[in-house]
C-alpha cells in the first residue's frame, strides 16, 4: 500500500454512501440575478429556505473560492449570525422558514478547470454536474436539494446579445450604457447540478416540434455563424430523439423551449441541464468534410442521451452521487436503443460491446474497480466512469431481457410516475420493476454492490443415442479492491444449438437465466452433433470460456443466425489464434484465413456487418486475455496475422475496395458500410505490403468527398513509410488547420500510429504550436490517444509512461478533472512484466510528490499505485 504520509498532499477525507443524511435544509424557490462580465460577474441570490425535519442544525451553504461580499437573513445584515467554516457559508437560523441573500464576485475568465461559469472563445457559459454550482454562489449544492429557479441575466448586448438559461424565457429588455438583460423561469424543480446559463453570440438553426398531446416546442441550436451549416444532423437528431422517447417510453417533453449550445472547451460530452444542454462542439458540428460516419453517429447518439435525460435524470434525479448510474446507465441503455432504431441494430450492438471491452473490462480488472452503484469517493468527477455508464446500461439491459419488452415498458411508466419530481435510488428503479411486473429480483441487487466481471464457463456433451444435449454453466465473480469474495449473481443468458452437419437450428434461441454458481440444462431431440452459440447478443456482460475448438468457431461465424455471436465467434477465433502465436512465437492461421473469406464473399451480408467481422481484435483486447502482457509480442503476432489475410485474400480484398469504390457521399446506413469496407480493405491491402497499397490510400485521400474515407485513407498511410505519408499529413493539416475539431484528428491519427517512432513523434506534437493544455479535447487527441496505442505507449524505455505522467502534473495545475482521467493506463501495472511495472510505479509516485495535486488526482493516483 502507498503510504500516504510521503505523499505532497494530505489525503482528502472519503465520502461514503453509508452516511448519507437528508438535507438539514430545503430551497424550495431560489433566484440569481447575474451581472455577467468576463473579469468580474457579480452573483445576486435569494434563496427561500425552509428546515427539513425537527433539528436545531443551521443552514450549511457550499462554496468554492468564494468570498461574500454581503450576506442577509430575511432582509437583515446580521453579522453577527453567519460565519465562514473552510469553503461553506455557515447561518446560525433560529425559525423554520427564511430568506438569505447573498453577493459574491467571480472571475469566469481566470476559471481554467471549466467548471462553474468559465469563458470559452468570447462566450461565457456553465458546467455545475457534479459540483460546479458552488463555484458560482452559495448553495447547498448535493442533487437531493430541488428548486425551482428565476433567473436574471444582464450582459453588455454588442459582445452577449444571447441570454439563456434554464426553462421558458419570461421577460428581457434594454438598459443603459448599452446592456440588456433576460428572465428565464424554470418550473420545474431540479438540482443544482442541473442549472445553466450561456452569454454569447452565437447564430441559431431554429426549428419547432409538436408533441403528441400537441404542444409546440420552440427548438434552437446555438453555434458561431461560421457553423451554422453544420448543425442540420443534429436538429434532425434531437427531432428523432424526441419523437421516439414519446412512441417507446411516452415520455412527453414539458417545456416550451428546448436549446442546445455547443462550446469548444468543456470537459465532458455533453451536459443535460434541463431545457438548456451545453455540449462540446464535436457533438453537434457535422457535415461530410469535417465529420466522420462515427462523428455522425456519435452526434445523433449523444443528442439523443442528453435528450432523454429530460426524464430519466431531470424529472427524476438522483438522490446521492452514489446513485449516478441510476440516470447514466438508464439513459446510455435509452440511447442505445434509439440509435439501433435508426440504423443496424447489429453493428450498434458490435460497436456499444466493443466500447464497453475497451474501457470497463480493463477497469473491472484493475485497481479502480467498483460497482455501478459505488460506496466510497473523494472526488466524485472520478466516478463518471465507464462502469457506471456502459456496465450500467448492460445491467439494466438484462433487466429487460429478464422481463420482457412490456414488462419492462411497465416498470419504467411506473418508476417516472411514482418518483417525478423526486431525487430517487436505484434500489427505487429496481422496486418499480418489481411492483409492476411481479418478478423477485432481491438477488439481481448484487449487480448494484458487487465489482468485477463475472466469468462464465459452458461446455456441451452430447448423447447420440438418447439424443440428448447438456449444457453445463459455472460462474465465478473474481475479486477485486475492498471486494475479496463475491456472490454469484444472476445473468440471463441466450443459448441456442446448431446442428454441426446441417449448419441448421436443432435448439432455439432460450434465455437461461444462470442465478447461481452453477446450472445444468438439457436439451431433447438432438440427432447431431450441437455447436453451442451462447451470450447471444451479448446478453450479459461477462466473459465467456468454452471448449468450443476452432473449427466450431469458424463454423458458427459462417452459420449462426445471430448476428452478434456471428461476429463473436469470428473474434474468438481470431483471438484464440493471435494468443497461441504470442506464447509459441507461431500459430495457424489458416482457420482465420478461411472464415474471414466467407464473411467476406458472403453476398447476403450486409457490409457494415463484414467490415466489423473481418477486423482483427485490438491489440490491448489480446492483452486482457493474457496474465502478462507483452506488447512487442502481441503487435508482432497480430501485424504477422493481418499481413497473412492481406496477402492470401489480396483478391478479395480488392474486390471488395473496388466495390465500395464507386460508393459517393451519402449519410446512409448502405452507404455507410461500404466506406466502413473500404478502409478495411485498404488497411489489409497495406498490410499486406502489396505494391500500390500507398498509391491506393494515397489516392482515396485525394478523390475523397467526405472525411470517411479522407481520414481512413490517412490513417493507413500514417502506419507506413512511403513518402505518401508526410505528403498527406501536411495536406490534411494545411487544410484543416483553422478547423480545432478536425485538427484533433490530426493528432490522434498520429497518435494511434502503428510506427516504432511514434513516442518520437508525439513528443514533438506536444510542443506542436498547435497543441494546448487549455482545451480537454486537444488533450484527449493526442495524450489520451497515446496511452491508449498500447504498442508505444509501453516502449520498454519507460518513456510513453514518463510522457503521460508530465502531462498529468501539468494538466492538473488547470484542469484537475480532465487530469484525472489521464491516470487509469498507468494503473495496469499488474498486468505487466517487473520491468515496465517498475517505471509505472516510478511515474505514479512521481505525480503523488507534485506539489499542489489536486484531490482529483491524487485519489486516481493512490488507488492506482495500490
């Protein structure tokens, strides 16, 4: 264990679910009237407040870097009855019902960590999720504490013509001197971390929506006027959204505005702020020369979840930051689904399992392991993480499929209507969906208190004189920090059987519901051999181990009918393949040649579907599988694989990038997956080492009409050493130089680079005139991406760690929060041999010994070193 007593810091003392207490005070009805200026806002604020309970406590205001400049109790300046406890306003109050008025003097432009109000390119706006609102005023800031707001917004009118904030604009006018001001009146009760305000000047795409009890909405997405043009995705987006919320969870939206605006600074996606979201501009701005299929995607997914949040997280809302999964993982499930509606379900379950692969199994089996519904912080910005987003979308996932779509649909009316208006639990989600559909679910609580990913072992004997079929299950849940020994818990699994010489269905599809350590079932009528396909649809977010051999695998990529266990299967095979090449230094890849030339000639699939399938598993997905990773080794083994499907399918590799081709611009889910094809095959080409694979990328990068195929082509090029490269990359900055967000691809495409000299090349960007530590996203585009190329991020040298380490301190001084999440690849150590374990050890303690680490940090830290 660390022993924090060398540490540059105290440790910062741990909040813990245990001790949760409802609020000695309540604020029913609050009003803030801001004089908005970027080097001194002034923060009016009258709260009525009333004593919850039978208690003599007083009133406990949270602050942040706040001084009040006055203070008054029911009209009063009584000095004598408040006082200043470390960060908090304390207000001794003998009655049970008052009125306090504070004034406070803020500084958004000297506001580095982006949360509270800051500045953002000549705008000034908010982030308060999850404790941002006490850096503006006086509050008792925790999302158990609902009010309802009026708010005044006064701003010079030449530099902020726009004043907006949460719910219906009620009032506005001019004043002297040339400013003007607006009233915004929210109706609605909510947290602070909910409250919002933006002062800008920005252009609006206006548009309007009818709900279904036909109420008009007024609907505006706020951008600078250059980018007016690249908001149509997303208002047809936030449209769709909408529309579907109504026709799959009748949730109407209750409000006669909804406004979204998009800002280039801010530490996270998006922020939900009722009738107000803000977002970080690369998920609004979109249009086929600057915005990728994925950026496409990403966009009308993340509209969508901020959208949704309207319900599942604004009318009703958490109780506790414990709780945090209670709206992050029912709203990431929600997005899931409606972006599955508007395109391929298949290649959206492919991609959303992938995500949750990438980054939660990793920190399940790491030291920053915890439950959805977590026990202990110190920062709480640290657990918006992907365990509490992904794995509790996967969780409520397999409530549905535990249930059934209605009784699903029925639980969910119930939980908005019996806790609207309320900060609630999950204990009360998972009651609603125990009242309205009548299932016992005391055992599926465990999900919400246990960590880890379970681990599922499946094996099938067959009778063939009996024609019987059994299929055996064991579950284990491996240990993690502060967790040493752990329950099964239930997993809805679907099974189905394939006959192995028909390649036809002999069981179909059930879901077993393995509610223990172990479970046998059996199957009648089974004349031949059955290959098992199980997790289909990947019903349960565990790992699976069978004693399926790889002829089984290839035979279920080629046969099964679902089209996830297809891909699953394929994927399996490949990585079965790439572990055996690691520990001998050779493996067959003929099995792997084989089956990704019938995905690949199979004229029923769908394009999308064959580029996702024939992609080789990630190099840090064949780390995972291992008990020490050994990256030389794996990126050998896996660039031997891919440069043996290049050259023995060079032909259907060629096709295929033939076909796709022809393929023009369109925003189509076909027209998608051929572009998605395209580069696959142009990466298998190279990969190959075939003769014109530059001149080809080369090509593609130059006739490209969208950014799709602009960046895919890069990106290959970016691996290789033909003159090609630095020809291209110059072109794509050149041209992409003035635009920040297409600018970020530029770094991270380097970044992500498949050369030995990448640690070279990132530490050059990072002096890059172009790169800042000012912006999250330029940050993400190249140090997170590095950590994340897990080929040179884990030079033997130590360097990638020593690079990522510098950068944590230096981020830390102005954004602790983004900082932070810098931490986790450091803290695999583990996994790895006692050489590099060593360094990253080295590099850990080195960022605990800074001076002046933030809290955020230090906790990441910490835990990570052990």
């Amino acid at each position: 264990m660390l022993d924090i007593q060398t540490a540059a810091v105290s440790p910062p003392p741990v909040i813990r679910r245990e001790d949760y207490r409802p609020p000695d005070w309540l604020v029913p009805d609050v009003s803030l009237d801001f004089r908005l200026d970027p080097a001194e806002t002034r923060v009016f604020a009258r709260l009525s407040v009333t004593r919850n309970g039978d208690h003599g406590r007083p009133l406990r205001l949270d602050g942040d870097g706040l001084d009040p400049l006055a203070v008054r109790i029911d009209g009063q300046a009584l000095a004598d009855s408040w006082r200043m406890d470390g960060p908090a306003l304390v207000i001794d109050l003998p009655g049970d019902a008052h009125l306090i008025e504070t004034e406070v003097a803020i500084a958004p432009e000297r506001n580095t960590q982006l949360m509270g109000l800051y500045a953002s390119a000549g705008m000034l706006c908010t982030q308060c999720e999850p404790e941002g609102f006490r850096r503006i005023t006086f509050f008792p800031d925790r999302p158990d504490v609902l009010s309802r707001y009026t708010v005044r917004l006064e701003a010079d009118e030449a530099t902020y013509p726009l004043l907006l904030s949460n719910g219906d604009r009620t009032d506005g006018g001019g004043l002297a001197e040339g400013r003007h001001w607006a009233e915004w009146r929210d109706p609605f009760p909510k947290p602070t971390y909910l409250f919002a305000l933006v002062a800008a000047d920005l252009s609006a795409n206006r548009d309007g929506f009818t709900t279904r009890s036909g109420r008009a909405v007024d609907l505006a997405i706020w951008v600078k006027p250059a980018d007016l043009g690249k908001t149509e995705h997303a208002m047809a987006a936030l449209k769709a959204a909408m529309a579907w919320d109504e026709q799959a969870y009748g949730r109407e939206y209750d409000l006669g505005e909804f406004n979204i605006v998009a800002v280039a600074d801010f530490n996270f996606g998006a922020m939900e702020n009722k009738g107000l979201n803000i977002f970080n501009s690369r998920y609004i701005l979109a249009d086929p020369d600057t915005a990728t299929d994925a950026d496409y995607d990403a966009v009308a997914g993340v509209v969508a979840h901020e959208y949704f949040h309207n319900w599942s997280g604004n009318r009703v809302t958490c109780r506790d930051w414990f709780q945090l999964s209670l709206k992050e993982g029912f709203t990431v499930l929600r997005d899931q689904q409606f972006s599955a509606d508007q395109g391929s379900p298949a290649v959206n379950r492919i991609e959303n399992v992938r995500a949750l692969r990438a980054a939660q199994f990793p920190e399940d089996a790491g030291p920053l392991a915890h439950p959805i519904r977590p026990d202990a912080y110190m920062e709480i910005s640290n657990f918006y993480t992907a365990t509490v987003y992904n794995k509790g979308a996967e969780v409520i996932r397999m409530l549905h499929t535990m249930l059934g779509a209605q009784a699903f649909r029925l639980g969910s009316d119930l939980y908005f209507e019996r806790h609207d208006g309320q900060a609630a639990t999950c204990e009360d989600f998972v009651r609603a969906m125990e009242d309205a559909s009548g299932a016992d679910l005391a055992d599926f609580r465990l999900w919400y208190g246990q960590a880890g990913t379970p681990r599922v072992h499946a094996t099938i004997t067959h009778e063939p004189a009996s024609g019987q079929a059994r299929l055996t299950l064991g579950q284990t849940v491996p240990a993690t920090p502060g967790q040493p020994d752990k329950t099964p818990m239930p997993l809805p699994l679907k099974v189905a059987l394939f006959g192995e010489l028909t390649g036809t269905t002999i069981a179909p599809e059930q879901v077993v519901l393995l509610d223990g350590a172990s479970k046998e079932v059996l199957f009648e009528g089974v004349g031949e051999r059955p290959v098992l396909s199980i997790n289909r649809g990947f019903s349960a977010p565990v790992v699976v181990e069978t004693d399926r051999s790889a002829a089984d695998l290839a035979f279920l990529s080629a046969n099964d009918d679902d089209p996830f266990a297809r891909y699953e299967a394929m994927q399996q095979l490949m990585v079965d393949t790439l572990v055996v090449a690691v520990a001998t230094g050779e493996a067959d890849h003929a099995p792997v040649i084989a089956a990704v030339e019938r995905t690949l000639t199979d004229p029923a699939l769908d394009p999308a579907f064959v580029a996702e399938a024939v992609l080789l598993p990630s190099e840090a997905f064949v780390g995972d599988q291992m008990l020490v990773v050994d990256p030389p080794a794996i990126h050998a083994a896996r660039e031997a694989l891919r440069a043996a499907l290049g050259s023995a399918l060079e032909e259907e590799w060629r096709a295929a990038y033939g076909k796709a081709q022809a393929n023009r611009y369109e925003y189509t889910p076909p027209a998608k997956g051929l572009r998605r094809l395209r580069t696959v095959a142009l990466g298998y080409l190279a990969a190959a080492g075939v003769a014109d694979a530059a001149a080809l990328a080369f090509r593609q990068y130059d006739e490209a009409d969208n950014m799709t195929d602009r960046q895919g082509a890069l990106g290959v090029l970016a691996n290789g050493t033909a003159p090609e490269r630095e020809e291209a990359l110059d072109l794509f900055y050149e041209r992409y130089r003035a635009n920040g967000l297409v600018l970020d691809k530029w770094f991270t495409t380097q970044a992500l680079s498949a050369r030995a000299d990448t640690i070279d090349a990132v530490e050059r960007l990072a002096r890059h005139g172009d790169f800042t530590l000012a912006n999250p996203n330029r940050i993400r585009s190249l140090v997170g991406a590095f950590a994340a190329n897990q080929r040179a991020f884990h030079d033997i040298s130590g360097r990638g760690y020593r690079f990522l380490a510098d950068m944590v301190i230096a981020v830390d001084r102005l954004n602790p929060s983004t900082a932070a999440k810098l931490i986790p690849p450091l803290g695999r150590w583990r996994r790895f041999d006692e050489t590099r374990a060593a360094l990253m050890k080295a590099e850990l303690r080195r960022v605990l010994e800074a001076a002046g680490l933030s809290k955020d940090v230090f906790e990441q830290a910490s835990k990570s070193l052990g």
